[in-house]
C-alpha cells in the first residue's frame, strides 16, 4: 500500500497493554507503546477516542509523545474516519479553513502498522494544544474544548430546555489559569443577560469578532451542522484576553453528514446555530461584515477552481492506499466517486447561499 502521499506511522505494543487497553475502549487512561514515526522510534502513550465511534470495529486513537529532551510532548490524532467514504473531508476541511484565515489543525494520511500488522488507513490530524499555538507564534490565555451540544453558549440545555446547572457545561479546560472557567462562565451569562451598548461593548472587549465571523462562514460554506454548538476550541489571546474559536471535527461535511450519509446541501443554514451568533446578528455592523466575509470567499476559496485542484490531488495521492485497505466501511467504488460529490456539493451550495445573501439577508 505504498503511497508517496501516505506516511507511514508503526506502533508495537506488549499483550497485556493491549488487553488493559481494549478491556475498556471509553477509558482515559494511556497504554505504554513505542511508535516509529518518520523513521524515529519513541516510547509514546496511546488511548482510544471518539464518541459514537467507539463501538466501530476500527477505532481511533490519541497518541503522545516526548520527541526530543526539553521540547515537551507532541499529541496527535489517529482518525479512522471510518463513516467518510473519502477519508477526505476533515482534511480538504481544514485545508479550506486555513486558506480563508482561520488557523486549522494540520493533517497527513498515514497508514498504521500494528506489531508489523497493517491497520489499513488513517488520517493524522494535529492536536490543538500548547504546540499548535507555539508553532504559529500565537499567544493562548487559555484553551477550552467543546465536547457536547451545551456548549452552545446559552443559558439553557439544548436537549431539556431547563436552565443548565452549569453554564461550563460541555466544556473541558485545557490549558490557562484557575480563573479559566470562571471567566467563561461570566462571558457566556454577560453574552444573555446584556442588551444594546452594553452587549456590544461586551462584543467588542472579549470577543475577536472578525475572527469569529470567518469561523462561522466557514463552518456555513462546508455544511459542518455539528461544528457549531460542540467541536469546536474556544481560547484566550495573550496579548488582549479576546476569544478565538477554532474548528474541530469535521467530517460531516462536503454534502456528507457525520454518519456518512449523503444529506440535502441546505441542512446547514447561512447564519449558523448558536446563541453567541444570534446576539452578534442583532448588530447591523456584524451582519454586514458577515456578509461580505462569505461574498469574499465565495468569490475566491469556496469555487471549483480553487478547491478542484486540491480534491483531486488528495484523493488520487491515496487511492492506491486506500484501494489496497480492506478495513474500511466503503468499497473503493465508492470511494472513487467522492470527488464528484464534492464538485456538485460546491455547486449547489454556492448557489444557495448566494441566493439567501441577494434574496433574504437583511442587513
């Protein structure tokens, strides 16, 4: 399955941290392994993840690791992406999500030897950690990931409709101080409670507006329906405490949904779904600013001419990889016409949301 685009990653593992670590797929606890990547071999910890996924016959798993004395530990993400008949999506997702400007995890193809055993293929997706912001020179506060729907930034549970007992509920600190959680928790009450002036002075003061907005076209435009209440880092700049939010998990999307399922190119609606982009929308200025975000890339990123050439790149950079795996959920046929649906995906909802813009919009 040799692949000048498809790294190869090796794990060897002892039986009984094998044993330990299937006993339990949904444990946090690490197993002991050693990994050879890019031709160095590491002791490393490794556990699985994913949610719903668990329960699949091919698992996805977290992996750490110290690559040298005094540089820390390295994380990344083994995404078996075993519902995306493409294997494509939260990586052509990413690509997009970095060209308009919003800072995405890095990824590479890689296929996975398992004690000399071929795991078929995986996609190595970046971990959003210390190391991300230190690689790209950015200053982080602190860092929070949203790992359910309650991180939907209001006040109330999405599924019961009742107050939350927390308004930290679907969160997880993992980097900053001890006032991390306090400090959102007053963000996201100030967010519901103020009105007019004092709200958008609040805006302005704790959010990065323009950053925020570039975000959410971008979750828009790739039809990423659960990128916008969960799967998503939420931190704090350095310099002046203003919140950023960057993606995570994004393979429901390019006119597939997050089980795999081809789904109506209009499931996602233009402004988005959260409470934090209804009290921005009720500013003039942000629903003007938005508009013009999505008419800019829609102009240049979001075309055929643009994404073609890397969908195509990408996905005959693994075919052979990928024709040769026989652990994944698709068969390759299917895997071959996955660059038409993106292409017609791209049609389709280009079409659409420009027709909201000039139709309904009401700046």
């Amino acid at each position: 399955m040799p692949s000048n685009a498809v790294l190869q990653r090796s794990i060897t593992i002892e039986q009984s941290e094998w044993d330990t670590l299937n006993a339990n797929p949904r444990s946090k606890n690490f197993v002991q392994v050693q990994v050879t990547i890019d031709g160095k071999t590491m002791n490393a910890e490794l556990r699985h993840r994913g949610g719903h996924t668990l329960g699949y016959s091919k698992k996805s798993y977290e992996i750490r690791y110290n690559r040298s004395s005094g540089s820390g530990f390295r994380t990344l993400h083994w995404n078996a992406e075993y519902d995306d008949p493409s294997m494509m999506r939260n990586a052509l997702s990413f690509h997009f999500l970095n060209k308009v400007g919003v800072y995405s995890p890095k990824t590479n193809h890689m296929e996975l030897t398992w004690n000399g055993e071929s795991q078929g293929v995986y996609l190595e997706i970046e971990a959003v950690d210390r190391h991300f912001f230190k690689s790209r020179s950015l200053g982080c506060k602190s860092l929070v990931y949203a790992v359910n729907d309650n991180a939907n930034f209001s006040l109330t549970d999405p599924y019961t409709y009742e107050q939350k007992e927390s308004l930290f509920k679907g969160y997880q600190v993992q980097l900053g101080d001890n006032d991390v959680k306090s400090r959102l928790i007053l963000f996201i009450r100030k967010i519901n409670e103020l009105e007019g002036n004092n709200l958008e002075k609040l805006l302005y003061s704790r959010l990065d507006t323009t950053f925020y907005l570039k975000w959410l076209a971008g979750a828009v435009l790739t039809g990423n329906y659960d990128g916008f209440e969960q799967n998503y880092a939420l931190y704090e700049r350095s310099n002046n405490g203003k919140y950023r939010i960057l993606p995570w998990d994004y393979e429901g999307t390019w006119g597939r949904n997050c089980y795999g399922r081809i789904c109506d190119t209009d499931l996602v609606d233009v402004k988005g779904y959260n409470k934090l982009t209804e009290k921005l929308f009720g500013y003039r200025k942000y629903r003007e600013r938005y508009k013009k975000i999505l008419l800019e890339m829609l102009e240049t990123e979001f075309t055929l001419d643009a994404l073609t050439p890397t969908i195509e790149n990408m996905h005959e950079g693994i075919a052979e990889a990928i024709r040769g795996d026989y652990t994944r959920k698709h068969p390759f046929q299917v895997f071959a016409s996955e660059p038409s649906i993106m292409r017609r995906y791209i049609v389709d909802r280009r079409d659409i949301v420009m027709n909201e813009l000039e139709e309904n919009w009401n700046v």
